[in-house]
C-alpha cells in the first residue's frame, strides 16, 4: 500500500510540473497535499521528498508554501537536523503572516525555539518561546497558553533558575486547574512537586505528586505511576527516612519493569542501592548494582554503566575487601575516560553545528536584505515610469506648468526613497556589526572555557589517580602477615599508579606549555591575534613592538597575553571603542606593556570598588610577575594600561 501511494504522488507531482492548463495544475497540487495530509502510513523521508520536489512549482501561493515549510520543518525536527529546522520555520512564518494564521505561528516559533535550546543557543531559544507565548496570549486558546508558559517554566528549571521557573508554573498552573483535570494538568503537578522538592519544601512538593497521581489514577493511565512513586521516594531518601523511601523505590521497580522502561529503572535501582548501603544491607545493595550494571548495558548507557561500578566500589569498602574496590575503581576510570572521548566528540560536534549554522543565518539575513532592496528599487522604477507617463499626458492637455509641478514631485519621491534606503543600509550594518562583535566576544569566553577545561581535567585524571593510590595504600596497611609475593604486588601496583600520575601531570603541563604562545611567540601570537579581531570590523587593533627580537620567559610571555586579552574583552564588552592599540617594548630589565582604546572611558575607583571580575584578574596576573601598572581613564576619554614587567638579570 506504502509504494502504491508514493508512485501515486510522484505521478501527480510529474503531472503538475508538465501538464497543461493552470486549472488542471490547481486540481493537481489540491489532490497531492491532501494525500500528503492523509499520508500517515508513509515515512517522515517519503514526505520529506514529496514536499521537496513540489516547491519550486508552488510559485507565489502563501497557503500552499507556508504549509509545504510547515512540514519540512517539522520532517527536519525529526530528523535532528536543526539548523534547517530554522530555516525552513522562518520561510513558513513569512507566508504566514500572509494568510493571518497566527497559531501556526506560534507553533513555528515553538519548533525554532526547541532547535535553538538543541543547538545550545540558550538566547535565542527564549526569544523565540517568547514570541510564542505573546502569539498564543492574543490568539490561541487557554490551553495553548498555558502550554507555553508550561514550556518557558521548563526553560528556566533547565538552567537552574527556579524561581522564574516557579512563575510561569504557577501561572500555568492557574489556567490548566480552570480548564479541568487533564494529563498536562498531572503533568503540571508533578513538576511543581520536583522544584518544591528542589527547594527542600517536601510536604508541599508530596501533596504536589499525590495530585499528580490522582490524576493519572482517574485517567487510568497507570505508565505514569512509576515516575511519582520514584520521585516521593527520592524526597524520603533526602530527608533521611531510608525505611519509606524503599518502599517507595519497589514500588518504582515494579512498575518500571512492567511497562519496561530500562533507562528511568537505572536511576530507580541505583537510588535503591545507595539506600540499602545506607541501611546496612550490603547484599541487597550488592543485587541492585549487578541489575544496574546489566540494564545500562542492555541500552547502551555508559553514565550508568560508570555508576554501576561507583555502587560496586562503595559495597565493598563498606565490606572491607578493598581489592575488589580497587578492581572497580579501576574499571571506572576505564568508562569514565571512553565517556570523556565521547563527550568531547560532541562537544566538537556541536560547536561545528552552531558555526555553521549562525554562518547560515547570516547568509539567510544577507540575502533576505538583497531580496528586500531589489523589490525596492523595482517598486520605485515603476513608481517612476507611471510618474513619467501620468507627466507626459498632463503636459500635453494642461501645458508646461503642470508639467513643471509633476518633475519637482518626481525628485521630492526620489529623495525620500534614497533616504528610506540609506537608513535601512545603516541598520543592516549595525546589525552586521552587533553580530561581528557577539562572535568575537563569543571566541574569547571559549578561549577562557578551554583553560577551565584543564582545571577540570587535573582533578579529575590526576585526581582520580591519587584517590587510587590512596586506596591501594589503605588496602595494604590493613592487612598484616602479608607474603613477599603479596607485598611485591602491592608495590607493583602502587608504583604503576605513581608512574601513571607523573606522566598525566607531565601530559598537562605539555598540553599547556606547547600552546599558542610558546609555538609562535608573544609577538607572533599577539599579531594573529589582531588580525582575527580585524577580520570583524567591529574594532581595530595594533600591534606595536619595539626592541622584541629574543623570547621572552615563557610564562611572562603567557602572561603578559592573557592580560591582553582581558582587556580586550573588557573592551569590547564596555569601551564601544573603535581602536585599541597595544604597545609592547624591552629595555634592559623590564618589559613595558601599554594598552590603550578611545572608548567613552569608566571611572577606575568606583569600578574597583565594585570588585569588577576582569580589572581584578588583571590585577592578580600583573602581580604573578612582580609588575606594577597604572589606569588613565574618566569618562568619556578612553583608557590607558601602563604595565612595567621586570625582568632577571
């Protein structure tokens, strides 16, 4: 049945391309969307085809192409692609607004708004919620209202802010309670009971999930149960009352198998092994890791596989056979190392996805404000034409001074489009400008992320290598009358942990040292620098140097780098400056670094006293290296750095 219907379509899409007759083209295209809105026993890639190869035959017909990118950015939401997800939303928008359809926007909105969070652009993804919910406020119904302002709550617990979270809760909450008892309404309360649980108000967040439950029960939609009687349990178990948060996590086991959802019964039986080790019981705590182990392994979760062998590790020092302790630590910074390769994968992946895609909105925009000023000058060159026409006839039936008074009126038109067109030529570049600025801005904080990475990772690697040793060492001192083979295995194991420490720390220190700076120089580095804030034209910045021909210390060079490019951000977040100059010379002990921007300037003091984050890391790093500096700046002069870096003799 599948290909009969697709063969249909694509002869009808054949047909409508070549057949004769604009009617007979109407009637074609009519009877292909309305099989492509009852295809529901065709895959998402056979609609996604479909709706592909009718575009270019739908010329200039807004129902038809706001619907056709309906669907394609809907086919897209499935298939993750969400940079098209986007595109394709913002072109059904655009003939939307042709047809009034305002929920239809909404719902684009949505969808672009879910791509954005997706594609980690937190910003534009509550933008674009937000227009959705003012959409669904003036045009659509209460529920849809209250869905969106259900979804803007889910924004904010994502982030962690709850309390902005908490408002559009409750107000959600307050429409969906009017509207009757419904499954978002069960849904709404058991939210409300995880931020009240969240903010340790447990008796409020148990009546939350008992209303929940409630709900569910009436609606005989018993798969939700499971999720309730886990998450009561989790405020038993923070609350220190272990005996009813197991009832609770068995009751969540049960129901978790029943309808087989592995992935929720990995975080279910975990919880209920901490809670067994907790009471005591090391053997059931024992059986549920093991279960753990083996669902995380079934769905191919490697966070819980990791956490399997944390609950292993626990159980047996608590049984104080730490060999097996050890062999599970062991294990686990086996998967923890293979999850950080995968994160840092996608990590990769996802700021490619996020390049390429603000370079396509970019394009989108350009291209859009090209379109715009053609349609424009088109406008105006037949506005001009008739003007002439119109001019001609008058002149020829009411002589030359109505001729006169018609040629004044043309120029007067003339003037006023060139001015319209020279204020939207001014907002596109400032616009250009803003995002230039953004991007850059954007590159500094991923330079100052990659540093926090490095921290991260010599805690967690060395770390976890020196809680090991530890380990290893306790295991040791806690047995007597140990053999010489014993003995000489311990040590082995000891000393091949010790060697794996020396060489992560000589690893790190490598990564850091071989950096930018220490491949090309202080000079090299600063110059590739200013050619990358150049390429912008947002903000200009020189290098100048003088009597720099030999390195410098390699950490006073690293350093003196780092400041600039604090300043550098300061600039470009504060200054609205259009040249920054910096300035780098050597005199026999020292080296002078001179920093200087035509911005609108602060007042150093109060902005001291404030305890500003950027002038304070540019203090400290300054004082790393034994310099003094000093700041030249009122508002509304700009700013200059001054600092003096001594140097060993």
């Amino acid at each position: 049945m599948k290909i009969k219907k697709y063969v249909l379509l694509i002869s009808i899409i054949f047909a409508a391309q070549n057949g004769n007759g604009q009617n007979g083209k109407k009637a074609e295209f009519d009877s292909l969307f309305s099989l492509i809105d009852s295809a529901t026993d065709l895959n998402k890639d056979s609609l996604l085809t479909l709706a592909l190869q009718i575009e270019p035959a739908l010329g200039d017909d807004h129902i038809r192409l706001a619907k056709l990118y309906e669907i394609l950015t809907l086919s897209y939401f499935d298939r993750t692609e969400y940079s098209k997800v986007i595109s394709y939303g913002q072109k059904s928008i655009d003939h939307y607004r042709f047809t009034g359809d305002s929920n239809q926007i909404a719902l684009m909105y949505r969808k672009m708004g879910h791509a954005h969070k997706y594609l980690g652009h937190r910003q534009e993804s509550l933008e674009f919620s937000l227009r959705a919910l003012e959409l669904s406020k003036t045009y659509g119904t209460q529920d849809q209202y209250a869905s969106e302002l259900y979804s803007l709550g889910n924004y904010y617990m994502e982030i962690q802010e709850y309390s902005k979270c908490e408002q559009y809760y409750l107000q959600s909450l307050a429409i969906l309670e009017k509207l009757g008892e419904s499954e978002t309404l069960a849904e709404m309360y058991f939210n409300m009971g995880i931020l009240s649980g969240i903010k340790r108000e447990y008796e409020v967040s148990l009546d939350y999930y008992e209303k929940s439950l409630q709900i569910y029960q009436r609606l005989e939609d018993e798969s939700n149960f499971p999720k309730i009687w886990n998450a009561i349990g989790y405020n038993f178990f923070n609350q220190g009352d272990l005996l009813k948060a197991k009832a609770y996590f068995l009751n969540a086991d049960k129901g978790f198998s029943k309808f087989d959802n592995k992935l929720k019964n990995c975080y279910n039986l975990s919880l209920l092994a901490r809670t067994e080790i907790k009471l005591g019981n090391l053997n059931s705590a024992l059986e549920y890791a093991t279960a753990v182990e083996e669902l995380a392994e079934q769905i191919g979760h490697l966070r819980y596989s990791i956490e399997a062998q944390v609950l292993f590790r626990m159980i047996y020092e608590e049984l104080g056979d730490y060999q097996n302790a050890f062999l599970h630590l062991d294990h686990q910074y086996t998967l923890s190392d293979s999850l950080y390769s995968i994160d840092k994968e996608n990590t990769v992946k996802e700021l490619t996805i996020k390049y390429e895609t603000e370079l396509k909105e970019q394009e989108i925009e350009k291209l859009s404000s090209e379109k715009e000023l053609q349609e424009k000058e088109i406008l105006l060159a037949t506005t001009e034409k008739n003007a002439y026409m119109i001019a001609v006839v008058f002149a020829i039936a009411l002589a030359l001074a109505i001729l006169a008074f018609f040629t004044q009126r043309q120029k007067a038109m003339q003037l006023r489009s060139e001015k319209a067109l020279a204020e939207r030529n001014t907002q596109i570049n400032s616009l250009l400008q803003e995002q230039e600025v953004n991007t850059l801005s954007a590159l500094l904080e991923g330079q100052e992320k990659e540093r926090l990475r490095i921290a991260e990772e010599l805690h967690d690697r060395l770390g976890s290598l020196l809680s090991a040793i530890k380990l290893n060492f306790n295991g040791w001192i806690g047995k007597r009358d140990l053999s010489q083979d014993e003995v000489e295995d311990y040590s082995a194991k000891t000393s091949g942990l010790l060697d794996e420490a020396v060489t992560e720390v000589r690893r790190v220190s490598h990564n850091l040292s071989t950096g930018q700076v220490s491949r090309y120089g202080l000079v090299g580095s600063m110059e590739d620098l200013a050619a990358t804030v150049n390429r912008s034209d947002s903000i200009k910045m020189k290098v100048l140097h003088f009597n720099l021909g030999e390195r410098l210390p390699i950490e006073l060079e690293t350093g003196i780098y780092r400041i600039v490019q604090e300043m550098l951000a300061n600039v470009l977040k504060h200054a609205d400056a259009k040249e920054f100059t910096v300035q780098l010379s050597k005199t026999d002990n020292s080296v002078i670094l001179t920093a200087e921007d035509d911005g609108k300037g602060f007042d150093y003091k109060e902005a001291k006293q404030r305890g500003g984050i950027g002038l304070q890391n540019i203090e400290n790093r300054a004082k790393k290296f034994g310099g003094q500096f000093s700041v030249d700046s009122s508002p509304g002069k700009g700013t200059i750095f001054t600092f003096e870096f001594p140097l060993e003799a």
